[in-house]
C-alpha cells in the first residue's frame, strides 16, 4: 500500500485528489458566496470545510507515515527545493484555510454545524434569541483575514503546482504526471 517509485498507492491518489477539487471548489465557493452576499450557501461551505480538514489531516498524516515519494523525474536542486516547499506550504493551506474559518464562525458567535447537526452552538443574545453575538470581535476578524489571505495564497501555489506538473509531463517528458494519475511508469512506452 506504500507508495512506490513506479506507482502511487490509491490512498495517496484518492488523497491527493479529494483534496485538490475539494479546496479548489471549496475557494471558489467562498468568493462567490462573498462577491454575491449569498448567506444561505454559509452551512454547506462549512459543513463542506469541516469534512475536507478531515480529509487534509488524514492526508497530512499518510504523508508523514509515507513520506514525500521519490521524484518521477529529474530535477535541478532548486527545482527539488521549489517542489517541496510548494508542497509543504499546500498542505499548510489546506489545514489553515478550514481551521480559521471554524476559528472565524465560532469566534463570530455563529458556531459550528455539520449538515445541521450542531456541534458548537451558535451564540445568542440574552435579549433577543435571534440575535447572534461574537464572542471574540478580534479574533473573529484576524481569522477571517487569514483565512481569506491563506485561500488567495493556495490559489497561487496551486497555479505554480499545476505550472510545475504540466512542465514535467510537456517537456520533461517524465511520469509525475502519469503517477499521480495511476498510470504505472511500467505501462508506458519509454521510446
């Protein structure tokens, strides 16, 4: 189940892509729901984040246990040190951007649901019951700044990762892109 020069295990695949498309929709969510104040798409994003930062820690640790795989091709040393840094900072994206916006909702007084099931209840005025109230203004707006900034930043890193992956498959002519697909290195002609 390990990953292998050739081949990348189907947990790292599934991995891999669950939480690219998942935080790339999930972004893209996220302007659009800001751009068009639309409030009522609020409770799936979130249920949505809450089940991709799932999915990024599980990822995170099969890559602590797994280890980054062996190059597919060859690589310059500052090519080698861009590919991991981008790498690591893609993997700090995916857990900063859902945890500052758990972070951002519960400092709010909005607190937490999962598809209505309520894990955090939201924080209501003694006064008015349906009025909600912050319980941390401060922490609130540096969450929703980060989490903001930290989406914006993934999105970069994401145009150089892809930049990167469609460089090696283009013109290096190498099998990072075809791994990270399933294609075993084995089942391609090398002519």
């Amino acid at each position: 189940m390990r990953d292998k020069y050739e081949k990348l295990s189907p947990v790292t695949i599934i991995l891999h892509w669950s939480v690219g498309i998942g935080i790339m929709g999930l972004v893209g969510m996220g302007i659009y729901m800001a751009e068009n104040q639309l409030y009522e798409l609020y409770p799936i994003h979130k249920s949505l984040g809450l089940l991709l930062v799932v999915i990024a820690l599980t990822r995170l640790i099969w890559r602590l246990i797994n280890k980054f795989p062996t190059p597919a091709g060859q690589y310059t040393k500052i090519e080698h040190v861009l590919a991991k840094g981008v790498h690591c900072l893609l993997l700090i994206c995916t857990l900063v951007i859902p945890l500052s916006g758990i972070t951002m909702s519960i400092a709010s007084g909005y607190g937490v649901s999962f598809f209505q099931i309520e894990l955090i209840s939201a924080n209501l005025s003694t006064t008015n019951p349906t009025e909600i109230v912050a319980t941390n203004p401060i922490l609130s707006s540096t969450a929703a700044a980060v989490h903001s900034i930290a989406s914006y930043f993934l999105m970069t890193l994401l145009a150089l990762y892809i930049l990167g992956a469609l460089k090696h498959h283009m013109f290096d002519k190498d099998n990072t892109l075809k791994r990270m697909l399933g294609i075993s290195s084995n089942s391609v002609n090398r002519s």
